[in-house]
C-alpha cells in the first residue's frame, strides 16, 4: 500500500518536482496543494502518512506557522516537514 504525502507550496514548479520525486522512490502517492486551507479541509478528512509544508505561502496572514499550528490541532500524530528557502 501507497503511503500518502501531501504537499502544500504556492511555487506550481516545486510542487510538480516533488510529486515527481515522490512518484520515482515509489511506494508514495502524493497529493499538491497551492493553498494550505485546501490542504487542511482535506487532512481532516483523509489524514496523510507525512505532510511537507513551505514556510511561504502566497495567502493573506497566513504562513506555514499558521498551518502547522493547524495541523497539530487536528491530527497532531502527522509528521510535518517545515521547509523554507529563508536565510535566517
């Protein structure tokens, strides 16, 4: 069986590569989010094996902080992976 990894990134090309990347190790089926409230709707509804989540999202007042607040409330056993091209 799949082990299911959502990824949640407002850059289109990422996630494209990383769907890829998911689809050669095999074993994994990934769905992409451009938004993280799409995201979390669906982690409610069908948790994932493991999330990876960008810092920077392109939605009003809301970061990946936000959202990996979020998923900690709802399904608080997930693993996150928190990524972020920042420097600091």
């Amino acid at each position: 069986m799949e082990k299911l990894v959502y990824i949640i990134d407002d850059d289109p090309v990422y996630l494209r590569f990383m769907k890829e990347h998911f689809k050669l190790l095999g074993g994994y089926s990934t769905e992409i989010f451009l938004f993280g409230d799409d995201a979390l709707k669906k982690i409610k509804e069908q948790p994932p094996y493991m999330v990876i989540l960008d810092n920077h999202l392109q939605e009003p007042n809301k970061s990946g902080v936000f959202y990996l607040q979020q998923i900690s409330k709802v399904r608080p056993r997930i693993p996150v992976v928190y990524i972020t091209a920042d420097t600091d």
